[in-house]
C-alpha cells in the first residue's frame, strides 16, 4: 500500500510540480476562455442561418454541424496543423488549438441553440412581431432568451466538454495541462504527475459535474 | 489546384495506404464497439448497485461516477497506459483505450440510468412492492425497463462521443485510424493518408450522428 501510494500519490513530486501544473492549468483555461465564447456565438449565427426559408440555406446548416459532429477532434487538429504547411502556412499550436476546438464546439452549441429555438413556441414571435418589433429584435429579445434557457442544461454539458476537450492540444504540444504533466511524468519517472493533472480537472470540474447533474434531475422531476 | 490535388488527394499513396488504413479501421470498430458494450454494462452494473443505497459502496460510487465524468477521456487514457506498468501491468495501447473508454462511459451510463431510476414515480415502486415483489424485482421489471428507455437519446449521444474519442488510441500507441495515417504521413511527407483517415472517419459517425437525431426526436418524451 505504501509502495503504491508513493507512487501514485507521492507528495514530494506533487509539491514540486505543482508551480509547472498552475501554469499548465492557466493555458488550459486562457483556452477554453477564448473558445468558449467565440464558438457561442459562431453556433448562435449558425443556428439563426438555419432557421431561414431557403432551403439550401437549412441543407448547408444541418451538413456543417453534422460534418463537424461526426469528426473526432482529435482528427480534426491533427488535420489542420499536419496539413496546413502543405498549403503554405505554418500554423501556431494554440492557433491550430483553436481552430479545431472552435469548429467543433460551434457545431454542438448550434445544435443545442437550435433545438431551443425550435422549443419556443411560434406564438410568442407573433405576439412580438404584432406590436411592432422588427425581426431581428423579436429573435434576439423575445425568442432567444426562452430558447437558451430551456436548453441550459445542454449548453452547460457542452461548455464541459469543452474544458475536457481543451486536453487534445497537448498533442499539437500545446503546453496545456496534460502536456505539462506527461513531461514530468517522464522526466520523474512517476505517474504521480498525471494523476495530479487528472485531480486538478476534477477538481476544477467537479463543482459544474454536480451542479449540471442536479439540475437535469430537477428539470426531470418537474416534467 | 493541381498542386492540391498531388498533396492531398495524391491517388498513388492513397493506393498504397489504403490496405494499412483498412487495418486500422478494424482496430477502431473492433475498440469502439467493445469500450460500449463495457461501458454501458458497467453503467448498468452501477446504477443498479446504487438503488440499494448501500452505505460507504453508495459514497463510492457516486466519487466514481463524478471523477470519469470531470475528467478528460484523453487523460484517462493515458493515465491507465503510462500508470498501469507501475504496478507491473503492461497493457497494450487497444486495450488501455478500450478500458479507459469502458471507464469513461460506464460512468457518464449510470448517471443517465440513476437519473431515470430517480424519476420513477415513487408510485410505480409502491404498487409494484404492493402486489408482492421483492424490491430487486421491482427495479428489474417495473424501474429499470423505464429508466434505460428514458436514457436512450442522452446515451446514443454519449456513446457516439465515446466511440469517437477511440481516435485518443493514437496518442498511447494503438494502432487505429489515426495513428496509422499519421505514421503513412511521415513515411510520404504527404497528407494524403491523413485526408483519407478523416474520410474513413467520417463514412462511420456520419449516418450515427444521423442515426442519433432520428432516435432523439422517436424516444423524445417531452415532445
């Protein structure tokens, strides 16, 4: 057992890294923080592009988030930053980091915010466009407020993911967290540092684990 | 165009890559679909475990089910492969992703299974209890029928995740699609490989994606 925790758990190496995983942990969030906001809004502009009668318009829409639903993003990085120096450009790891976590999350999140969209019921747009509300302000005071919010617990699921996901850009050696610790890991030789980072997700994540958890059994009981 | 063309869609190193990708193909099904069986299985397993609140096993279980959850996939992977040989067990990359896979979804199956085990109508477990069950039979005919048939369209959407986070495999040396394009990349300095694992990719969650979408709006029971 003493064999075991010393090297799992050994807590002269986990005070040792721990300045090197703080900053490991801040790339992890200063990347989640740039993509998080900017695939929002991607997903909102793209579920708004969705809702309009053209038909080839609604085709283009549902074949960009399937496509990017249906690729893992793992794939989708490697793709670009491998393939991009083909076409002449060199690309940043955290740039290629980006690129693929934002491409895939907008494609969840539109997802997501078109189902919400579809929940609210065509009444209430009609009731808003009737007192004269112009179209635009009728989706982004009247519609879009009710929407986002039947689908919360969604979007607080895939905000998740996509912290979790954020992990892939040690691969492009993006020296996020786990690339932080899979360095110490072989230059200690100890799995102590990995199954530090895997703690330090948890603990960051695990407050929104819960609180999603009881939300949804919450949003079930009241169904 | 043409320079395009010879770079990513280069018909020579497509021809001689292909019978290697095809290998790999088979690795990432044959991963896939065991880390699901496992995974929802064990999913079941432990929400089963959790309706007869057993004291201290009940605590555990939920730390179980909250640790896969707030940790990324990719760190549990490399956890169970670069942690296992510490304690003398030498896992190949195949199976430390189909186990860290299992892992991750049993956990993320029995927070959707308790969450329909919950929101049975204490009801349904009186009348069941009523007519002479035992409690174990109860949960078997009456519960757990009801709470796995509310779980369908949040676990396809899981299981999907999971089934594309075999492309993690890569990472810790199993040779699924990913890594052996990768590796055909390097022998060619040529993306062409990598292009054509991305379509193998997408040739398989493609029609799941879409599959999903049709067994969320069938097994929808709010609308």
């Amino acid at each position: 057992m003493d064999q075991f925790l010393s090297t799992f758990f050994n807590i002269d190496i986990m005070v040792a890294i721990l300045p090197a995983m703080g900053i490991g942990l801040l790339k992890t969030l200063f990347l989640s923080a740039i993509v998080f906001p900017c695939s929002f809004v991607f997903g909102l502009l793209i579920s708004a592009a969705g809702m309009a009668r053209s038909r080839p318009v609604a085709f283009a829409v549902r074949a960009y988030i399937d496509f990017f639903r249906s690729f893992p993003p793992l794939v989708l990085l490697i793709l670009i930053y491998y393939a991009a120096p083909f076409l002449g450009v060199q690309l940043d790891p955290l740039l290629a980091a980006f690129v693929a976590l934002t491409l895939n999350a907008s494609s969840y999140y539109a997802e997501v915010q078109r189902s919400g969209i579809e929940s609210v019921e065509i009444g209430q747009a009609e009731a808003a466009r009737s007192t004269g509300l112009g179209a635009v302000d009728t989706y982004l005071w009247v519609v879009l407020p009710q929407a986002l919010r039947n689908v919360m617990s969604p979007l607080i699921g895939n905000t998740i993911e996509l912290v979790k996901l954020t992990a892939i850009a040690s691969v492009v050696s993006y020296s996020e967290l786990l690339k932080v610790a899979k360095e110490m890991q072989s230059l200690l030789f100890s799995p102590t540092p990995l199954v530090t980072a895997a703690l330090i997700y948890f603990v960051v994540l695990w407050p929104f684990v819960r609180w999603l958890s009881r939300f949804e059994r919450q949003l079930m009981e009241r169904d | 165009m043409d320079d395009i063309v010879r770079y990513f869609l280069n018909v020579e190193i497509a021809y001689a890559t292909l019978p290697d990708l095809l290998r790999g193909f088979g690795v990432t099904v044959r991963m896939a679909v065991l880390a699901v069986i496992l995974g929802i299985f064990g999913g079941l397993v432990i929400a089963t475990l959790r309706a007869y609140r057993i004291p201290v096993l009940d605590q555990l279980l939920v730390v179980f089910m909250d640790f896969f959850r707030a940790v990324p996939s990719l760190v549990v992977l490399v956890m169970v492969y670069f942690g296992t040989p510490y304690i003398g067990l030498l896992l190949s990359g195949e199976t430390a992703t189909i186990l860290g896979l299992a892992l991750v979804l049993s956990a993320y199956a029995a927070e959707i299974f308790w969450t329909g085990i919950k929101t049975v109508p204490l009801g349904q477990w009186e009348a069941g209890l009523s007519t002479g069950l035992r409690f174990t039979e109860v949960l078997a005919i009456i519960v757990m029928p009801r709470a796995v048939r509310m779980g369908i369209p949040v676990l396809t959407n899981r299981t999907i995740a999971v089934a594309k986070g075999t492309a993690y495999g890569a990472i810790i040396s199993a040779e699924e699609i990913l890594s052996v394009s990768l590796s055909a990349q390097q022998t060619y300095a040529n993306p062409t490989p990598l292009v054509l694992g991305a379509l193998l990719y997408l040739l398989v969650f493609i029609p799941l994606v879409q599959a999903s979408r049709w067994i969320e709006r069938t097994y929808s029971i709010r609308h």
